[in-house]
C-alpha cells in the first residue's frame, strides 16, 4: 500500500532530511520524491510505501502534522487511494 506526503512551508535547510528520517524511523520506504522552491517557499510530494509501517498510518499521519507544526510548515500524509479519489474528475 502507498501513501502520499505533502509539504508546503517556508524554505529552510534539512526539510527533506527530517520528513525522510521519520519516514525511516516507522520502516516507511521513500519511492518518489518531487520537490521545487519557488523564491523562498517549498513544496514536495513524496510516495511513500507503508506496508511494513510499525505504527498505524493514522499514527503516522499525525505525527507527520506534529512535526510540519513545528516546523512551521503544513505537511499532510494521506492513503494513495484518498488521494487519488480527492483528484478524480
């Protein structure tokens, strides 16, 4: 099963690096990453594969909220299956 990771916020070093080592750290592999700055925001999409995920992806979905919160940036985790039905015409 996949997922899709959205971070929207202001450009700041280690974005990237702290949304992959989260990922990481629930055995969530990384298979897709896009990503632009554009003058001084930034914006990613990743796909993620949850399968072995050690943590219910609700979990994991608030702990990525959690953490753009604190970055200042919003950062949304949803099922590929949600995100593909949120984009269906």
């Amino acid at each position: 099963m996949r997922a899709v990771i959205t971070v929207i916020g202001k450009d700041m070093v280690g974005i990237l690096a702290k949304v992959s080592t989260k990922c990481a750290e629930h055995n969530i592999n990384v298979l897709e990453v896009t990503q632009s700055i554009l003058q001084d925001m930034f914006a990613m999409i990743m796909m993620v594969d949850i399968d072995k995920s050690d943590v219910p992806f609700t979990q994991f979905a608030e702990e990525m909220a959690a953490m753009g919160a604190d970055m200042g940036m919003a950062i949304h985790a949803m099922h590929e299956d949600i995100f593909e039905s949120m984009h269906r015409i």
